[in-house]
C-alpha cells in the first residue's frame, strides 16, 4: 500500500509510516527498560504472556467493540480507531467543462487540503473553473531530455492485416475490473497513458505529467529520496528538519518581518492553494494544490523551498525544539509506541528500525551543519521527481518543470549502500510496561519490498481481507459482527457476550526493502492471550484452507474501490505516481488495478505461508505497569463534615 490510501494506509493506497488509526489510551510515559527474549518457538498461550496478532492515504464503523456486558474500565473514555477506508465505486467519465463568462476579477478558489499524511482523500467533485490560460511550449534550446512512456496507446498498428469477415467485429464488453467476456485483458482507465509523459532534465530531475482537462485545479509534488533510510548515526532526524523548515523560509520566499508566516507556504496559501509534507522512511515530499493557472507560481515556490532553504543556525535549532516535541507526544501514545518499538526489535542493522521522523536523542544531538550536509547530498538531481498532475497541457509544464528544477546539482558521487537484513528465524517478545490501563500488543512480520511485485499486491489483498469494511473478518473475530453489515461473512455470526479486543489496525506499507506486516491489538490485560491466540489461528486457516472466490473478491472490490477513490482527486492521483515514483517507478501506480485483479486465492495462501509464520515474528507489547498506592495513615485534617442527604440534595 502507499502513504495515502493507508496507496497514500493504499497505507494509502500504503497512502503512511505509522498505523492509520489511533486508540484513546491513558497517558503517561514512564518507560521501563525492554526486555528481549529470543524463542525458537511461541509457548503456550497463558494469561499472562502469549503470542499474539494484531493503511497513498473515509466515514465508516470504525474497528472498536460494541458495547458489552463487562465491568466498566477504568478509562471511561472508549478506544476509538481510524474508520475502515471504503468508499463506494465512482469513476466521474471526463467531460469538458461547461462555457461561463469569465468574470472580470476571476478569484482563486479554494482547492481540499491534500491530505499527505491522511491515509486517503476523500471524494472529490471540483466546481468548473475558469479555462487555464494556454502554458508556453519550450524551445528547442529548452527542450528537455524525453524518455518515452512504456506501452503508450498512440502506438502504430501492427501492419498485419485483419481476416476479412462478412461482418464488422466487435469488442466484447468490460465485465470485471481489466477483464472482457472473452477473457482478454483491458488496461485500467484510471491513469490513461495517452495523459502520461516523462521528461528527464540533463541534471537526473524527473518530470512526470498528468492532464486532467476540465478540472480547473493542479497539484505539484515535488519528491526527494532523502528519507531517514539515508541519515548516518550523527545525521539522524536530519530528514524531518529539512521537511520542517523548507516551505517556512528559502532564498527567494524569507520569512514574515515579525517572525510569522512568509516562506513558499504563505506564497501557495495567497494564492488560494493548500501545500503540505512528508517525511517517510524511504522518501520527503512537499505538495502544493493551485488553480490551474498559478502552475508556474506554485512551481517557483516549491523549487526555492526545496533547492534552497533557509537552514542557518538558529532555524535548525527552532526546528530541532519542535520536532522533539512532536516526538513527545507520539512517544505517549501506547499504539504508536508498540509500532515504532516492533521496528526496532525487528530490524538490527537496516535504517527502517528507527522511526521516519527520529528519535528525541537523535534530533538533540543533531548538529546544523549535520542538516546543511544531508540537505546538499541528497536534494540533488537524481533523486528528484516533480509530479505535475491537472488541467495543464504537457508540454507548457514540462517547460517549467525545466526552466524551475534545471538548476538542481547533479549528483555526485554513488549511491549509499544500505546494509542489508535476514528474515527472522526466530519467535521473539519485547515488553515494556507504563502507567496505562490497557495493553498494547502488535505482532510484527517481515514483509516483501517493492520490488517483489506480486507478492506486495498479494498483500495488500489479504490486509484487506482482514481489516477492510464491516464485514472484515478480524472485525468480527475480534469485536464481534455487525449486524449491521453487508456482506459475504456476517449473516451466519452470532454476536459473543464480550469482544476479544477493544480495537484492532492492520497495517502494511510498501517500501522499497522489505518492511513489516503488523496487527496491532488493544486489549484488557485478561483478554490478552484470548486476542492474541484468535488473530492467529485466523493466518493459520489462510495458510491451510486458503481463502473462498467470494471472500478474495470482497477484499479486490473493497482494495479497488479504495485507490479509485483516492484517484478522484488531482492530489491523490499526483501522491500515487509520486510515492510509486520514489520506491520503483510511477508505472507501479498506472499498473496496481490491473494487478490487483489478477490476484488469486493461490497467491493469498502462499504470501500467508512465506511471510505470516508463528515460529518467526516479533511480539511487541506495552503493557499495564502495577501502579501503587500510598499507604493510608489514618492522619489528616476534616476540614468540614456535612449529613448525607444534605450533600446529595444540595442545602
């Protein structure tokens, strides 16, 4: 999945980075030291202490337990999760905007905020805008390097000639997602590739282009390999600086004469536009949504932000101050916490075990010129992709995307080598405890990367199997059916006298090494072992019986309609090419329909086998600490003493 379907939660589309949901849990940090114990295999389930199970990127029941006829908690406030992401299938067929006077003083309008770190925009229905002003063609002096589009439409036909026939042949209609009648195969209309071009400047810049005619909107991504998979020892959290600062002060857009506003966010914001970043594991990146004519403006703005920010001393010292506060306040949120510390138990040496915004120690050590240092070798040419996506015409962006972007450094030197890391062989717990009510639990599996394609969509198809809609099957293994739903498990349920579990988050986003499949679990300490056994026995029953036709196509409906969704909007289709763009290639994300609908209940059974096994994974839990009381003395002072019934009634 990608950063914002989690693609953007898909963990996207996975749209992500942490889990897309949260939990209300107490509060309080006292940390106590980790313990780690390596196993060969899971002991048996206990009370006390048992293996357990726990999304480029939408209103729905969220995963939280019905109400159930058990002691109140100690926390009245109950756990709340981030909505499933399912939104029903809409694809709006292109039209042309329809013709209105332009009026004498056009105002920009205000775009929807992109949403980078929401697992996936919402629907989006764009009013009609005034026609963009005609985008200047680039000379030939100008003219970018081109590299063409892989299996473009506009391609000649075969010169071989058709059999004749009496009569004219016809197309067999589309009855499934990329399938016809016949059984041949019918490329996803969602990213056409006559609306597709690649353009690669002498200096390694990407560009990609998108035309969304009739829209009336643009959004300008610009992404840069400079994730916290790059950051040295001395240079961690040097990523989430630079993020932080760019688009508050550069060379050209300072800061406000009072200290506040200025910088190219202020300079999108004038505009009527919305603009927002990133920082991931394996990338950073800075969005900017605009009407379609400020193309250029936008572009200007996030080409200073990002090419040449203000990082002097005393910034970098203002953003170290509110970066550990950030980091505070995910520090004391057990969900967040249990994730960033299955991370750490799982990998030893690979740089996805520290978390993508850094760590409190890192970030006090950081030095500024540490940060300037990372900023000048990883924002160079070849590791920038500008994602122009809207009403735009191709060749008058990729103009500016040159005249704009042309003056990026070219790298130099290789590449960093990143060390790698084995799968684990072996079951393993790590357990802290704090001052909490209710336990954290996540169990942590290695996951493929990228590059192993079908695998990677095999799995994104099983997360949504598990935890997508009402009727998702850890739903209702773990808080019970809905009566409610829809679907193809929840007629034959019957609803249990106490869910397993107060919440529940399946998460696994793409990247490009292999990561980690996570379920993560909040329970009350004596259903603990109960949750932990039943979201287990759910992969074993994938692993031996597989899964049903009608399951496996719930869960590609509910997967599809997801990145369509995201795809409604020009932000969410530019996250998609952009976050695809960084890990493989932006095809990944034209291709990922036709590849979701090509997945096969063999494929769901033996990603479930490779990756999901008992004997090898991480159990990671943050567990209630014992909380003591103060003796009671009997010594005190009765400052007043009241019969009652005269307190109840108040005289």
């Amino acid at each position: 999945m990608n950063l914002f379907s989690h693609p953007f939660s898909i963990s996207a589309t996975r749209c992500g980075l942490t889990l897309s949901s949260a939990i209300v849990l107490a509060v309080g940090v006292q940390a106590a030291p980790a313990t780690t114990t390596p196993q060969s295999a899971p002991p048996k389930a206990s009370p006390s202490q048992a293996p357990s199970k726990l999304i480029r990127r939408k209103p729905a029941q969220p995963n939280v337990a019905p109400t159930a006829p058990r002691a109140t908690p100690t926390l009245p406030t109950p756990p709340r999760l981030v909505p499933p992401r399912v939104v029903p299938p809409r694809v709006v067929p292109p039209r042309a905007a329809p013709p209105r006077p332009a009026p004498s003083k056009p105002l920009p309008p205000r775009p929807v905020p992109p949403r980078p770190d929401a697992p996936k925009p919402g629907p989006h229905k764009p009013s009609p805008q005034p026609t963009p002003r005609p985008e200047p063609v680039p000379s030939k002096a100008q003219a970018p390097k081109t590299t063409p589009v892989k299996a473009a439409p506009t391609k000649a036909a075969p010169t071989k000639a058709a059999p004749a026939k009496s009569a004219p042949a016809t197309t067999a209609p589309v009855v499934a997602s990329g399938l016809t009648a016949d059984g041949k195969w019918v490329p996803s209309p969602l990213f056409a590739r006559a609306s597709l071009s690649l353009k690669t400047l002498p200096n390694g810049v990407r560009g990609v282009v998108r035309e969304t005619r009739g829209t009336g909107l643009v959004c300008v991504q610009v992404w840069v390999r400079a994730g916290s998979r790059f950051e040295s020892e001395a240079s961690s959290g040097a990523a989430h600086i630079v993020e932080t600062l760019a688009l508050r002060a550069s060379k050209n857009y300072p800061r406000g004469v009072t200290d506040i506003g200025g910088g190219a966010a202020d300079a999108i914001e004038n505009l009527g536009g919305a603009v927002g970043s990133l920082t991931s594991r394996d990338s950073t990146f800075y969005s900017a949504t605009v009407d379609a004519r400020f193309l250029a403006q936008a572009l200007a703005a996030l080409s200073d932000a990002t090419l040449r920010p203000h990082l002097t001393s005393t910034s970098v010292e203002e953003g170290k101050l509110e970066v550990e506060s950030s980091l505070q306040r995910r520090e004391t949120d057990p969900l967040l916490a249990v994730v960033d510390l299955s991370y750490r138990a799982t990998f030893a040496r690979h740089p996805y075990r520290k978390p993508a915004g850094g760590t409190s120690l890192g970030i006090s050590n950081l030095t500024p010129e540490r940060v300037r240092q990372f900023h000048n070798r990883f924002y160079v040419g070849r590791n920038i992709s500008v994602i122009v996506v809207g009403d735009v015409q191709a060749s008058g962006a990729h103009a500016l995307v040159s005249k704009y972007f042309g003056s990026a450094a070219k790298a130099s030197g290789a590449v960093p080598a990143i060390p790698s890391e084995k799968s684990p062989s072996s079951y393993k717990v790590i357990e802290r405890k704090r001052p909490i009510n209710r336990a954290a639990v996540a169990l942590s599996f290695r996951a493929p990367g990228v590059k192993s394609v079908s695998d990677v969509i095999a799995m994104d198809v099983l997360l949504a199997h598990w935890r997508e809609g009402r009727d998702a099957v850890l739903r209702r293994v773990l808080l019970g059916p809905d009566k409610s739903a829809e679907g193809d498990n929840a007629a034959s349920e019957v609803p249990t006298a106490a869910p397993l579990a107060l919440g529940f988050d399946v998460d696994y986003l793409t990247q490009r090494d292999p990561s980690l499949f996570i379920i993560s679990l909040v329970v009350e300490p004596e259903d603990r072992a109960a949750a932990i056994e039943a979201t287990l026995g759910e992969i074993s029953k994938i692993q031996n019986q597989g899964i049903s036709e009608a399951s496996l196509a719930r869960a590609k409906r509910v997967l599809s309609q997801q990145y369509i969704g995201q795809g409604e909007t020009v932000s969410g289709q530019a996250g998609a090419l952009g976050f695809y763009e960084m890990i493989d290639d932006y095809q990944f994300a034209v291709n990922y329909l036709d590849r979701i609908a090509r997945v096969t209940p063999a494929d769901i059974k033996r990603v479930a086998t490779i990756y999901l096994s008992r004997t090898a994974y991480t159990q990671a839990v943050i567990a209630p600490a014992p909380r003591e009381r103060a003796p009671d003395t009997g010594s005190g002072t009765i400052t007043a003493s009241l019969p009652a019934g005269e307190l109840a009634s108040g005289r």
